[in-house]
C-alpha cells in the first residue's frame, strides 16, 4: 500500500498559482518576491517550476514564470 503525503499549505498555495487560466494557454503568472519568500520560499517555488518545465524570471521585485516548455531567447 502506497503511503501518501498529506496536502500542506504550501501545496495550496503552489496549487492555486498553477491553476491560473493564463498557466494552461502558455502564458505568464507573477507573484511578489516577498509574499512567495514568505509563503513557501523561493526554492519550493524553483522546484515547481522546474518539475513542470517551465521557465522562472526575477525582475522588478517579481517572480515571473512563463508558463511554456519551449525554448526561452532574450532579446534585450
């Protein structure tokens, strides 16, 4: 029998963000760095990221994940 981890808060809160409409249509979600360092930390949040795929951007006091699995290019 498989033994499952219980739901924190921190699944809530990680759950909530990634249901986002603009996260299943490839688009962007933003959270402050302070209330995502407050709430679950910001290597939780990079995990997440990394485990979806996605890319994670810091700017402006922001996190900004692009919600795609294609390849990411700066142009300025």
């Amino acid at each position: 029998m498989t033994q499952l981890r219980p739901v924190t808060a921190n699944d809530q809160w990680l759950n909530q963000i990634f249901a986002a409409k603009s996260v299943q249509t490839g688009g962007v979600v933003r959270r402050q760095v302070e209330d995502v360092d407050r709430k679950i930390g910001r290597a939780a949040l990079e995990l997440e990221v990394r485990r979806r795929g996605f890319h994670l951007v810091e700017a402006g006091g922001q996190y900004i994940v692009i919600c795609t699995r294609a390849p990411l290019r700066v142009l300025v």
